[in-house]
C-alpha cells in the first residue's frame, strides 16, 4: 500500500512526552503575545486572563441558564442555514481553509466494513472470535493478554486493493482547488493516500499498517514482514535479541495514545478552520469526535451520513466546559447542517452544486480505471468471502452504503472499553490520555432534522 511520511513514531503508545507537549502547544497557543523580556511574567499574565474568561464564561453560562440573561446571538457567516448556503459561502470565496474529518462511512461503498452499522458493521460481525465485548478486538489491554483474535481479523481485513470513493475523490478535489487546509480520518485503510491526498494534509488519527512495532522492546517492523507472518498464519514475534514480544501494527487500539502529529494539527488548525464538513463517522469516538468543538464559534459546520447519530448541542454551562455539540434543528441554530445520505451523493450533490461536478466524475473514472489496469486480477478481502468470480464485487455499494438506517435518530448503545463518560470529555483533558477507548456517553439525538436535505 501506499506510503506517507507521517512520523510512525507518533503512533506508539504509551509515551506521556505526547501529552506534555501538547500540554504545553494548547497553553501557547492560547497566548495572547508573550513579553520576551519576562516570559514568566507574560505567562502569568496570560493564564490569569484565561481564567478569567473562564470565569466569566462560566458566570454568564448560569445567568443564561437561570433565564436571567439570553443566550448571546453569535452572527451567522450563511446567508441561509442550509445545505445552499453551505455553497454560496464556498462559492463566494469564503471557505479557503476547509477542514474535513472522516471516518468509516467515507469507505463503505469501496466495500469496507464501517464498525457500528447494525449487521454490516464489524462489530456485529465478531461473534467467532468470543471476545468478552466487540471493541477488545481493538484494546491493548486485551490485545496484551490474547492477541490472536486481532491477528485472525487482521488476516480477514489485511488492507487490500480497494477504489477510493467518491468521497475520497471530492476530497482531493479541495485540495487541488488550495481549499483543504486539513483532513482527519479514523480510518486505517489508507484510501485517502490511494485517491492522492498529500500526506501532509492528511491526519491518519487512528494510524495505520505501514508499519508495527515490538509491544516490548517497541522494536520496528515494516508491513511485509509483518503480513508475511500474520498471513502464514502465525503471531508475528518480535525478533530481537532476547525479546519475544508480539509485534502489532501501528493502528491506534483503544487505551493508546493517539499520534502527535495529530495533537499537533488539533491544536495549529482549527483555530484556522473557516469551514467544518464531517462525514461518515458515528461520532461516538473519543478524542477525535471533541474535535468538532474545536473551530471558532462562528464557523459553519456540515456533518453528512446515513444518520444524524451525534450528541445534540449542549446546555450553556455544558458548553462552556465541553464545547457545544450540533444545533441542526435548534432555533437558533447559525451554522450546523446535516446532510442525511450516504458520502458519496452529499459529495457529488455540493460538487454539482458548485459547478464541479463534470470534473469529479472525471476524476473517479479516470483514476478508478488507473487503479483497474494496474490491478488485472483484482480481489478484494471483502470481494473475495461475497464472490472473488465477479470483478464488480468490491464496486458494489453494501447494504450499509446506500439504506438509511432504521434506527436513525436514536440513539446506540455506547460502547465503553476501558472508561464511559456520561458526557463528551472536555477536548483538553481528553486530549492528553489520548484514547479512543474514552468514547462519549451519547445523549439521545433530537428527533427530526430541518436541515437535513433529504
Ligand atoms: P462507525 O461505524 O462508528 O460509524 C460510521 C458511520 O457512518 C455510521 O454513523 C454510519 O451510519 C455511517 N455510514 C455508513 N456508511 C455510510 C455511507 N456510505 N455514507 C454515509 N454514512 C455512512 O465508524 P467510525 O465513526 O469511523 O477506532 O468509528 C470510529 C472508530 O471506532 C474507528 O476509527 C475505530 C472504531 O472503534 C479504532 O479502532 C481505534
């Protein structure tokens, strides 16, 4: 698969200089100008003047809880709340530094599994490998007492040839077009660097199976040496002098850290972000689902999938300490938008809108061809249990991909593998014990969506 230069390193868990580092980027970051000549002094000044923002942050979240103050009217950057002012705001230039946060939904219809669709999703699929809950396949504390159930779903999933989506491809469309200031995905199948994002706008928050290291001595391995073993099939062993350890690919299990380079993007750009667009993930994932707390007060946001299974927005005193969560259908809702369908139409529907879409289409015909002639005899893993005969297998959109979900807008059993939250951890301390394992509680999800288009 393809290679990025993202520091490897970063996916390791276990290293707490990740977290005071980040510690350390937040606090600066939040600096207000520092007097060079006395530094203590400037940083003094600074945390005061945080706190007392805080302070009365926290003050005002009260009175307007109490109904002694109304809520303050933060001005709309859309003309109209909505998926068509969501354009206008793009096309009259107002966007240039898009951030695009993904997860399993994004890959679907290239015919990978996503983790928590009812019977599609991988982790209604678990069952054979006995595992006390379906997210252990994904803990390091598991993983360290029996790694095998990880290797068995790691021999069924080892990333194959897979097409990126239309999706993918409207993503790289941004970033050809100089709007995409970054992309974060959850997803370890690589197919962001397939359809040709720069590995530097990419965030793999998740990591990846590039390459794997010792749990032990944290001795490196490449990918090869590692699926030739894990394909044999046997544990792949760390080979070491006098190290046993098992080696296991540098994809992020819950109670791990994340990598810094994510930490780092986190903190440098979504005070930057000028527009939000989140896409096929469940939100349900700590800390990447904080993240869209993150941008400024006023900055659009559209979530576009199959359901609208996030937390809803939050009471003011509840914003004030964990940022706030969506307001689609909320009266005074100034910026979030909800796209209910799959990646792929919500994609293609903006990239008509905004007079692209001829060129997408182009675009994942030509490269898909690309990827089809490099690829004569083609067989995806997921292709191959369905029918390895067909070519058009792994083409074909799974159930998940195109059906609305029954279940949509109520809310799914939380699962938590190592600590639950009842609700959203605030980003700062979710931040520095980086785990995906700390996954939000969800509150129950408002019914009906005003904004959602479909
Ligand atoms: P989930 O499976 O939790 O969520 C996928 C979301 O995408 C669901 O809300 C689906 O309804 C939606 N969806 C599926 N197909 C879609 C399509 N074609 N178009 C639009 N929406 C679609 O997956 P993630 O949110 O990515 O972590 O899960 C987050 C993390 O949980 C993963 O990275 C993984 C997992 O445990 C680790 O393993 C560390």
């Amino acid at each position: 698969m393809s290679s990025g230069n993202q520091d490897a390193k970063g996916a390791e868990g276990g290293d707490n200089s990740n977290d005071k580092k980040e510690e350390g980027s937040s606090n600066s970051q939040g600096a207000a100008g520092g007097d060079n000549s006395d530094s203590k002094a400037g940083e003094n000044q600074n945390t005061e003047k945080k706190e007392e923002e805080k302070k009365s942050a926290l003050f005002d979240a009260f009175a307007v809880s109490l109904g002694l103050k109304d809520e303050p009217k933060i001005e709309s950057l859309l003309d109209t709340v909505d998926f068509n002012g969501i354009v206008k705001y793009i096309k009259d230039g107002k966007a240039k530094n898009i951030i695009t946060m993904a997860g399993a939904g994004i890959s679907t219809s290239a015919g990978i599994p996503d983790f928590r669709s009812p019977e599609t999703g991988l982790y209604d699929n678990l069952q054979k490998y006995n595992l006390p809950e379906p997210t252990a396949v994904f803990s390091i504390d598991y993983f360290k007492e029996n790694p095998e159930p990880f290797f068995m779903l790691a021999r069924e999933l080892w990333p194959g040839v897979f097409k990126p989506t239309t999706c993918h491809y409207f993503i790289r469309m941004l970033q050809e077009k100089g709007l995409l200031l970054r992309h974060f995905t959850q997803n370890i199948d690589t197919l962001e660097s397939v359809a040709g994002l720069d590995p530097e706008v990419c965030v793999e928050a998740h990591g990846h199976f590039r390459t794997g290291h010792c749990i032990q001595c944290r001795a490196e391995y490449t990918q090869d040496w590692m699926k030739e073993r894990i394909m044999k099939p046997s544990i792949p062993k760390c080979e070491a002098e006098e190290c046993e350890g098992v080696v296991k690919p540098d994809i992020v299990f819950f109670g791990e850290n994340l990598p810094f380079r994510f930490l780092k993007c986190m903190s440098e750009d979504f005070g930057k972000c000028d527009l939000l667009i989140i896409m096929g993930t469940s939100l349900l994932v700590q800390p990447f689902a904080s993240l869209v707390n993150r941008t400024q007060e006023n900055v659009p946001r559209m979530y576009i999938n199959l359901e609208n299974s996030c937390p809803p927005k939050l009471d003011p005193i509840m914003t004030v300490i964990f940022g706030s969560g969506f307001d689609f259908d909320g009266e005074n809702n100034y910026r979030d938008i909800f796209w209910q369908g799959t990646c792929d139409d919500g994609c293609m529907a903006l990239a008509e809108a905004l007079g692209w879409g001829e060129e997408l289409k182009t675009l994942v015909t030509t490269e898909h061809a690309k990827i089809d002639a490099a690829n004569p005899d083609k067989c995806t893993t997921s292709a191959k249990k369905a029918d390895c005969t067909s070519k058009e297998a792994d083409a074909t959109p799974k159930k998940a991909d195109t059906t609305p979900k029954k279940t949509e807008n109520t809310p799914k059993k939380s699962e938590t593998p190592k600590t639950s939250d009842k609700t959203p951890p605030k980003p700062e301390a979710a931040t520095p014990k980086a785990t995906p394992g700390s996954q939000s509680k969800k509150t129950p999800p408002k019914k009906g969506n005003g904004n959602s288009t479909k």
